[in-house]
C-alpha cells in the first residue's frame, strides 16, 4: 500500500486522490505508528490542493466504516439530522438542537450527530447533554436505541462513535495552532454512525455548500439541504436564518434545488442577526427557557421554526419548504418541546 508520505507528494502535484488513496491515507492517519507530522503535512497539502467532492465522500465512507454502529438501520429511511459544519465564529445559538427537539415532538426521528463546542462556547453536545438539556453523552448504543424509540431522537456524541479519531486528533491540533482547516473540518456532518437518510446542513462558507451538497448525494442520502446564510460580503454563518439571504442547494430528491432564500421570500420578517445570537451554556440555557416561556427573540423563534419546516419538507411531510411552519411554530411555542426536555430527564434518571 502506498505510503501517506507519497500520497503527500502527490498532492503537492495538485493530483487528486482516488479511492485507493483515500482508503490509504485513512489507515494511516488512524494509526498510532504514523507521526502526527507526517499527518499534518498529508492534511496540509490536501487542503492546499482543495478537496473534491468524490475525496470528501471517499473519506466518509472509509471513516464511516471506521465508527461505531449504534444499530438503528431500523430507523435510517425516515431519520434525519439537523447540523452545521461549525467554524462560522458568528456566535450562533445553538439553532439545531431546538430543531431535533420540534422535529422529534412532530414524529420525525431525528439522529442528531455532535460535539462539544470548537470554535464556539457551546456546541451542541454542550447544550443537550446531562448539564444542559439531560442527553447523557456517555449512554450505550443500546440504550440509545432506546432513546430513539421512546423520545424520538436520539445524540451521537461523536467521540464516542469514533475511535479511529483518537490518533489523528494531535496533528489536527497542530493545524489548529496555525490557524488552517483540514477535510476534518467537515467530516463530522458526513460520518453521523446511524446514517439518516436525511440530511439538513448548514455550512460555514458558501464555496463549500454545493461542494458538500454534493459530496451527500455521491454518499447516497435520500434527500437533503445544504445551506449557508451570507452575513455580508465578507462573513456567512452556518445556518438557515430569518436574518439573512441563505445559499441553498439540494441533493438526493431535492437535487435540482440551487437558489437563494430570502426570509421576504419565505413569509418571515427579516431579524437582526443580533437575534440569533448565543454565548454560554448558561446563557444558552436562558435563551431556551425564555423562548419556551414566549419571551424569546422573534428572529429566533423564526428560524427554529423555519429550520423544522424545511426538515419537514426534506422529510416528505410537506410539499413546501414553509408549509410546517404552523405546525413547528406551535410545537416549539406551545409546550410540546417543554414537555420533550421533561421526558428526556426523566427517561435518563430512570436509565441509570
């Protein structure tokens, strides 16, 4: 098998990477015996190069296979997951973890694939798990199985799911310290264990939206949303929002979908971005309980409700992308999400 240092070499020479390559490459970066410099460089010259959508899939699928099965195929064709590339540094609110709990209330199973916060203060591992919302991190495949079928949604901590990444972890950090990305950088949305059939995902630059759009339909998903909401002409964030124009583009069944959504187009009233801002746990946690409470921002309650909606619609419930936004605004406003966040207490104090 080719070595990672020749494959380096021939990324330099701005040559692609072909499946062999990449299912060279990830053994070696999952091994101990490789040197996190020597990782470092291979990821450096990758990035350099620019990574095409079949590497990107190619790397799921060998890191998929990699991960642990949490044994939910049971669920994949009707399951969807709702998540961000992160590495916006907009200081969001975490969007999507109030998104899982609407959908879930609504009947759509939901995997929800994360970690603790990176570039932000709290990510969603933060703000659902045991200090947050009550999700227990450390929970077994097959009480997470059980999750699924009594809550309706089930978190994958992806450290957890993913022990291939112990060993490549030193040199991302080496990479982290010179302010560069790696493909790692968007990997995580493409290696959620459970495989959901459906995808909405929000994406930290608008170059990558159809990039990752179509690296999702080249990994088979049956439909699904990439999105990336321009900020100004320097900044995006990682989400659809109520507060700005938003680049989507679609994959599997919504292939055909490559536009721009205004909150005008959509029936919303633009927000400030000011809105959707979040900051700590604590500060999170406060957020959700005043909008639990009706006393939220508008602009946030829009975009939860707009993020449910269009799930829904990947998800084949509506034939619009704004035809649930009733229906999730009066789950999330009208005590189903409460009552959500009570039930998941209280199934994981009663599953110690």
């Amino acid at each position: 098998m080719v070595s990672l240092a020749e494959l380096t070499q021939g990324l330099r020479q701005r040559s692609d990477l072909d499946v062999a390559g990449v299912e060279a490459a990830a053994d070696a970066l999952a091994q101990e015996a490789v040197s996190d410099a020597e990782k470092a460089d291979f990821l450096r010259a990758l990035s350099d190069k620019g990574e095409t959508a079949a590497e990107l899939a190619a790397f799921a699928t060998e890191f998929r296979a990699r991960a642990v099965d949490p044994g939910v195929s049971a669920y994949a064709d009707r399951a969807i997951d709702v998540v961000g590339t992160g590495g916006d540094h907009t200081g969001a609110f975490n969007i999507s973890s109030l998104v899982v709990l609407t959908l879930a209330c609504a009947g759509v199973p939901v995997m929800k694939h994360g970690n603790r916060g990176i570039t932000s203060k709290c990510g969603s591992a933060d703000l659902l798990g045991p200090l947050g919302l009550g999700f227990r991190l450390d929970a077994s495949p097959e009480l997470l199985r059980v999750a699924l079928a009594e809550l309706g949604y089930v978190f994958f901590f992806a450290p957890a799911f993913h022990p291939a990444f112990k060993h490549i972890g030193p040199a991302r950090k080496l990479l982290a310290q010179e302010g560069r990305r790696s493909v790692f950088n968007v990997l995580g949305p493409l290696i959620n264990p459970g495989r959901p059939a459906h995808v909405l995902l929000g994406v930290f630059s608008e170059a990558w939206t159809p990039l990752l759009a179509d690296t999702f339909h080249r990994l088979g998903a049956a439909a699904g949303l990439a999105a990336h909401g321009r900020l100004d002409v320097m900044r995006g964030v990682d989400e659809l929002t109520s507060a700005t124009d938003t680049r989507v583009r679609g994959f599997g069944r919504l292939l055909d979908l490559d536009t721009v959504w205004t909150p005008e187009l959509l029936g919303l009233r633009r927000a400030d971005f000011t809105e959707l801002t979040g900051g700590s746990l604590e500060e999170n946690l406060g957020i959700v309980h005043a909008l639990l409470e009706g006393r939220g921002p508008a602009g946030l309650v829009d975009t939860v409700a707009l993020n449910a909606a269009v799930a829904l619609w990947i998800c084949g419930r509506h034939t619009s992308p704004v035809a649930g936004l009733a229906e999730a605004r009066e789950l999330l406003l009208g005590g189903a999400v409460r009552a959500k966040i009570a039930a998941t207490r209280e199934f994981f104090l009663s599953h110690p």
